[in-house]
C-alpha cells in the first residue's frame, strides 16, 4: 500500500502551521473513487487530517475503527446500516464502531482520525483510505450500539467563551472515550480580536467559513491551523468566522478579558474550548 504523503507530522512545541486545502494537491488513496487532501497522515497510530472525496456509488468496504474518528461533510454523504449522514452534519465513530459506508453522490468531507481501522482480511489488498489500516478478524463488539453519532453542527447550543465576540457550540466532549479533548464549534463575529491565548494541548482548527486572523496572518475558509502544545497565539476576525477546532487541552487567555462595555478587563478564567 503506497502511503498518501503527509505535510505536518506530531511532536513539535510552541508553533502554529496554516495549510489551505486549496492550494493542497489531491493524492490517491489506492481505492477507485477515493481521494484525499492530507495534512497530517501517520499509517503507525493511524492519524489523519484532511479533506477526503468519495464518488458517487464508492464504498468504504467493510471496517472497524479502533479509535474516534470525526467526519464534518461539506457535499453528498454517507449511508450505512445506521442510516444516512449528509450535508453540515458531524458524524462520530467510537472504537469499536464496525460498519460499510457507501457514497451515493458525490462526497467530500472533512476527516480528523485518531487510531487505526481494521479490515477483514478477504476484503483484499490494503488502501489509504484509513490511515493505520489493518488486517484482523472482524467481530462487532457491541451489536446493539450504531456505529455514528450523527450531530447537525449548526442545530447546538451556542454559548459564551469568555470573550465577547466568539461564541462555541460543543460538538463532541470525548465523553464516551477515555481521552480529555474536544471538538466544538466557534462563531466569530465581525471586527473581534481577541485577547492571547495559551493552547495547553495540541489543538487544531479547520475554517468553514470567512475570515481568520492568526497572529496576524489571514486564513481563508478551507484551511487547517495545527497549534502545538504550550503555544500562545492571538485570534482575530475583521469580517466573520466560523471554524471547526479540535482540542486535546484547554486554551485560557492569557490577557484580561473584558466584559462588553466594561472600562477596565478583569482577569477572566474562562477557556475556549469549554474546559472546567
């Protein structure tokens, strides 16, 4: 199995890396009908970030996920046995999650893994379109429990982060996994600048839609931002943003935040991410 090649690999502290997916060539995933854009693709944990393109009537073939696996889809969808995933929606894949997904239309979503997939070893030759892909005997662990959960993003709750001008939408808490991360949505309202921030964790953020300003450098809709432990970093947004973030730690302000109309900026607690 030729292995898709990776621009960003694990392990850094302190910096901030920015990657447009539109500048991002498409590689072969070593399945017809898959195609991918990669960020991150590491085959020995099974970690992946990118974009990923599936033609109409293209199945994923028989699998199951030894981690969580999140998806964001931007065009077509997925059915399995569960049902159908489609437009706006996250799907979540837990470990043990065993199912075969088919594109009936053409399907591009963005991937976040976190573990190896398995797949049977009569499925045939081994592809990319999983990082970490395996052969294994396959049994379903917990036949009663589907294998997604399915979230329309923009139907949550939104709440305050702490600063006025960025609001968060909690998509998935991990709660379910042993693993302390996150993955939220937040909205950024026009003419918002943040105070700095400290990300405690490794934290990573793909931009839906508008504006973003990262230390100062724009970020267009359709980019990643991959944030290392232990870095500070200022947010910003002249027009509006919305962005996907994934956190694997908290991100507290480092300066004063001060509350809408207020004179002077108490030191505030509050963390981005939804953190106690």
């Amino acid at each position: 199995m030729q292995v898709p090649t990776e621009l960003y690999r694990r392990g850094g502290r302190g910096g901030v890396y920015v990657y447009d997916v539109a500048e991002l060539p498409w590689q072969q995933a070593g399945k017809d009908g898959v195609m991918q854009k990669v960020v991150r693709y590491d085959n020995e944990r099974g970690h992946f970030l990118g974009m990923i393109g599936m033609d109409a009537l293209t199945r994923s073939g028989l699998h199951q996920h030894q981690g969580v696996a999140t998806s964001f889809f931007v065009d077509g969808g997925l059915t399995d046995y569960q049902g159908s995933i489609g437009l706006h929606q996250v799907g979540v894949n837990l470990k043990g999650a065993t199912h075969d997904a088919i594109a009936y239309a053409r399907t591009l979503f963005v991937a976040r893994l976190e573990a190896p997939v398995t797949y049977p070893p009569q499925a045939g030759p081994l592809h990319a379109l999983h990082a970490g892909s395996r052969h294994a005997a396959i049994v379903n662990p917990a036949p009663s429990v589907p294998p997604d959960i399915n979230i329309s993003v923009d139907l949550l709750t939104s709440h305050g982060t702490g600063c006025s001008g960025i609001r968060r939408q909690t998509v998935f808490d991990y709660a379910p996994t042993s693993d302390d991360h996150r993955l939220v949505q937040l909205s950024v309202m026009p003419e918002t600048r943040a105070p700095r921030l400290l990300a405690a964790g490794f934290t990573e953020l793909w931009v839906r839609g508008g504006l973003l300003e990262v230390d100062g450098r724009v970020v267009t809709a359709n980019s990643f931002v991959i944030v290392e432990p232990e870095t500070e970093l200022s947010l910003a947004s002249p027009f509006g943003a919305l962005l996907l973030a994934w956190a694997e730690g908290p991100a507290h302000w480092v300066e004063p935040v001060a509350a809408p109309g207020a004179t002077s900026a108490p030191a505030v607690r509050a963390d981005l991410f939804g953190y106690r």
